[in-house]
C-alpha cells in the first residue's frame, strides 16, 4: 500500500474537467486507488465520487494505492498534480 498526499494547485479547483481525466488515469490501474479529504472516502475511479469531494484551490487531498500495480498508479497521479 502507497500513500500520498497531493493539493490541488488549479485555479478552479477539481472541478468537472480535471476530474473526470484523474477518474479515468486511475480507472487504467487494477489497484484500488481511494482519495481521502476531511471525513470523505472515495473512489478515484468514480467520476461522482470525485465530485462530492468538492475540492477547491488548495485543498489537500490524501490517496492510497493498494494492488499489484500501486507504484505505476501513484507515479501516475501524481504526475496530474
């Protein structure tokens, strides 16, 4: 298991756009990959999931990787950041 944290540095936050390009990079990796923020737990492959994070300029976001392939998903991701 990865666990990374990752802020969210666009002007307009995670907004429907750049959402739905993280939902599907994480949707390419067999691992789970869950994004925590404040009392939120979501999927990153949930486009809806990833919307009701409601995550704006600077907001802090914690992902955990767990599977076969969690190096090459985090690496992935964090490149988006």
């Amino acid at each position: 298991m990865i666990k990374k944290t990752f802020v969210i540095t666009n002007e307009e936050g995670l907004h429907a756009r750049p959402a739905s390009v993280l939902v599907q990079e994480a949707s390419q990796f067999l691992s789970s990959i869950m994004i925590y923020k404040d009392d939120l737990e979501v999927n990153a492959k949930s486009i809806m999931g990833v919307l009701l994070l409601c995550a704006t300029k600077d907001t802090e976001l914690k992902f955990e990787f767990d599977g076969e392939d969690e190096s090459e998903a985090a690496v992935a991701i964090e490149k988006l950041f």
